[in-house]
C-alpha cells in the first residue's frame, strides 16, 4: 500500500491512496477490488456487483467472488444463477441434471418432468354425416377430452383428444333450406301485417270516440237550456181550491 493515505475521498471511500483507490469504506458499503490491468484498485459500493457475494463483519464489509460457474450468488456455496452452460439446482450449477429431473433452457434450471393430463371423455355427440344429423341412415358420432396440462420435454406425450365411431339412426327426410327459409319469411311477414292491421283498427277506434266526444261536448255549448214546465196542481189560486 502506498504510504500517501488521505481522509478527504470520494465516491463512499472512508479512507483511500493515490495509487490503490479506496482503502476502508464509509459504514454500510461494501469494499471489494476491481483489477485494471496488472492493477487491483479499490472501490466501495452500495451492492456486490455480477459475481461477487457481500459478506459483513464488524470491522469491514467486503464482496468476495462467486465460484467460477456461479453467475450471481447468495454465498459462495449457495449459487442464484449459473452461467452459461450450467443449469442451476438446488444452489449449485450443474453441467447435467439428475434423474427425475430436466434441464430446461428458458430458466437454465433444474426442474421437475411434467406429464400429459386430460380431462375425462364428453359425452358422444349427435350421428351426423357430413355436417347433417338428416337425410341418412348410416353417420358418424364423435367425442373429445381436453388437454389440462401439457407435458415438458421430457413428460409424457398427450394422447388423441378426439375419438370417432360408425353409428345407425332411422333416416328422416332434410327440410329444404330454401323452403324453410321462405315459409319463416311469409310467417314473419303475416305476423307483420297482422299487427299492422290491429294497430290501424285500434287508432280508427280512438279517433271515432274522440270525434263523438268532442261533437257531444259542442252540442252542449250550441243548444239552449229547456225550460222547466210548469206544474198545474201548483199554478192553481188558493181561491179556487176553496170552493
């Protein structure tokens, strides 16, 4: 180490040299040594960097390296991730995986064989022939299962999801599409007009009883009050009912 030390650096160094960088870091960084050519200069960092594991002790935090397969680590016996061409398991990288286990590229890890799954059979559809359940005797019926989970590379391949068998039905004769597609057209049509007709009935009746309400309310305005006739047995003098 250089003799020339200084209090005054910079960049979390507590103490440095001109020529060896960062000799002690300030409380809570990590020291560790980062080789520029033939020379080691010290530097102090919040985190370890790729490769290097933080250890603390009372005096100083320092980063030591990774093992030489070991991309980023926890400890020095304890890989995160391998580099590459190493898959990672349990901690360690490994250049092969163990039995019951598959390496998986995505990941670069060590991961458990996956097998097919499938759900049970539906039920077996309708006999058709080409697409039609009418207009044979002699069709086909169908079911299927579903794919729950697909396997891994190494799993156990899905069987066929769909199965087939002849089947025999009493022949019935198809109704013509266009035919059945003119009858609803008239239907509809008829249903149209007949709710057509209604509505015109319902709207000459309530102009008809408005018309009449309207010419009676008129002929009470226009014609006169009849007077009451008078009653005989009262225009009658009290002379005349004496004798």
């Amino acid at each position: 180490v250089h003799p020339n030390v200084s209090q005054g650096c910079q960049g979390g160094c507590a103490t440095c040299s001109d020529y060896n960088g960062c000799l002690s870091c300030k409380p809570r960084l990590f020291f560790v040594l980062e080789r520029i050519g033939m020379k080691q200069i010290g530097v102090c960092l919040s985190s370890c960097p790729s490769g290097y594991y933080g250890t603390r002790y009372p005096d100083i935090n320092k980063c030591a390296k990774c093992k030489a397969d070991c991309d980023t680590c926890f400890t020095r016996n304890f890989c995160t991730k391998c580099k590459s061409g190493f898959y990672l398991y349990s901690g360690k990288c490994l250049e092969k995986c163990p039995d019951g286990l598959e390496a998986n590229n995505h990941t670069m890890e060590c991961t458990s064989i996956v097998h097919c799954e499938t759900s049970e059979w539906s039920p077996w559809s309708p006999c058709m022939k080409k697409g039609k359940t009418c207009g044979f005797k002699r069709g086909n019926e169908v079911r299927v299962k579903e794919i729950i989970q697909h396997p891994s590379a190494r799993g156990n391949p899905c069987p066929a999801t769909t199965e087939s068998r002849k089947c025999i039905v009493q022949r019935k004769r198809c109704q013509k599409e266009g035919k059945g597609k003119k009858n609803r057209e008239e239907k509809r049509k008829k249903s149209n007009k007949d709710e057509s007709k209604e509505t015109r009935q319902e709207s000459k009746g309530r102009a008809a009883r408005r018309q009449n309400r309207e010419q009676r309310e008129s002929n009470n305005k226009t014609q006169p009050k009849k007077r009451k006739a008078p009653n005989k047995e009262q225009d009658l003098a009290p002379a005349d009912t004496a004798h």
